[in-house]
C-alpha cells in the first residue's frame, strides 16, 4: 500500500512539474477575444498573443467587452481567475476603459481610489499564488483634433497604472505611449486602418458603415500585440523563452 501511495505520489509530482504554464488577461474589449464568424473584423489584441508565443506556453484570455475593474471583480471573473492560478503563471491586467464610464454605478472607479485598490488587489493576489503580475496602460483611441494632434481620452487612470506599478515593483508596459506613437505613426487618415472604419456596404457585417476608434481591426490589434511582445523581449522574465524567434 506504501509503495503505491509512492508511485502516486511520483506521478503526481511529475504531472505538476510538465504542467505548462499559463498567460491570464484580464481587462476590456480593447483586450478581448471577439467572434470571427460572419466576416466580424474586430479583433482584441490579447487574441492576437498566440501568434507570438510558442505553444509551449498556454495562453487564456479573460479580457471581456465592456468591463471596469469593478464589474471585473463583482462578476466574480477575477475570483475565477485567481483560484486557477497556479506558481509561474503570468497575468496581464489592463484596464482603464470603462472605469471612467461615470455615468455607470456598476462600472466607473475613481482612479485615485477604487481603480487603484482594485489594481494593487489584482498584483497582490496574483503574487499570492505565485503568479507574476504584469501591468499595461489603456491602449490609446484614434482622437486627433483639427490640427492633427492626438489627444488623449483616459485622464489620470494610466497614470495610476505606473504609480501602482512602481510602488509594487511590477512589470509595468506603458501602452498608452507606444499605442500614441503608433497612431501618429500612421497620422489622423491611415490610422483608420487600426480601427473598425468601413463605408456603409462595404462590409456585411455593417451594412450602414462603421466609424469605431476605439476597437481594433486585426491590423491594430496584431500592431498592438506585437508592441507588447517586444516590450516584454527587453525584460528579464522567463516568459521571453516562450515568445517565437
């Protein structure tokens, strides 16, 4: 009996020690996986990561449209998450969207109050499992004015993103900044590819037209991934193995 109990013992140890570790996202539509069916163009750009990675690394999106901080945490998303956490796991948390939507009780924090608790809530826990917690601005929204200046939409939520960030030590990607280069990069026409721009028929799917900055097509949300997998190549972390040559 003592010898079996070991043998299962051996396994079990074996089984954990070949069990992949896992990429949580957790934030909004701007992250999120979106349909593909029916010629859908939208694209988050946490569904884009596994183009990046090898599969030597399990990669699960959490991100769903419409969700703050709050709502995340409330619909319990957040605790489902953290108890399949397991040690070596990383969790990229971005959020900053619709926790400004103050016209909604169940969605907006204050970003110097709740969103900010509701962040250090999600790098403690994650910590706590043994997990590796990963903090990213908001992506930018295409918002030029007249004279072609971008202007920024988020006020002071990626601001405490970096705050929390460096108070915590926590691997911090400043996606507003290089989402704002990648915009003027493209300038106030192009970029319109990074978005959900359509003429009315012209696609299916919006037969009176489109005019979304704020979601991405699989142009933007692949440039937005991509921007990510290079910040974390300049990083010590043992998740740069697992991103393709």
């Amino acid at each position: 009996m003592k010898y079996f109990i070991l043998i299962l013992s051996l396994l079990s140890i074996n089984c954990f020690g070949q069990q992949k570790k896992t990429i949580y996202s957790i934030g909004d539509s701007t992250m999120a996986n979106k349909p593909t069916e029916n010629g859908n163009p939208e694209r988050g750009w946490g569904q884009m990561l596994p183009e990046f990675f090898t599969d030597n690394i399990v990669i699960d999106n959490r991100a769903m449209n419409g969700r703050s901080t709050k709502s995340f945490i409330n619909e319990k998303r957040w605790e489902a998450v953290y108890k399949a956490l397991k040690p070596g796991d990383y969790v990229f948390i971005q959020f900053g969207h619709n926790d400004q939507k103050d016209k909604d009780s169940t969605r907006y924090t204050n970003p110097h109050t709740a969103y900010r608790h509701n962040l250090i809530r999600f790098v403690e826990e994650s910590r706590a499992k043994g997990a590796i917690p990963i903090l990213l601005s908001s992506i930018a929204r295409r918002n030029f004015n007249e004279k072609g200046v971008l202007i920024d939409t988020h006020g002071d939520y990626p601001l405490e993103t970096r705050l929390v960030a460096q108070e915590y030590k926590v691997p911090f990607i400043d996606l507003q900044y290089y989402s704002e280069l990648l915009e003027q990069s493209y300038g106030p026409e192009k970029s319109k590819e990074l978005h959900l721009h359509y003429k009315p028929g012209e696609l299916a799917i919006y037969p009176e037209g489109k005019a979304d900055d704020t979601h991405l097509s699989p142009k933007g949300a692949t440039a937005i991934a991509k921007i990510v997998v290079d910040e974390l190549k300049k990083t010590n972390l043992d998740i740069v193995k697992y991103i393709k040559k």
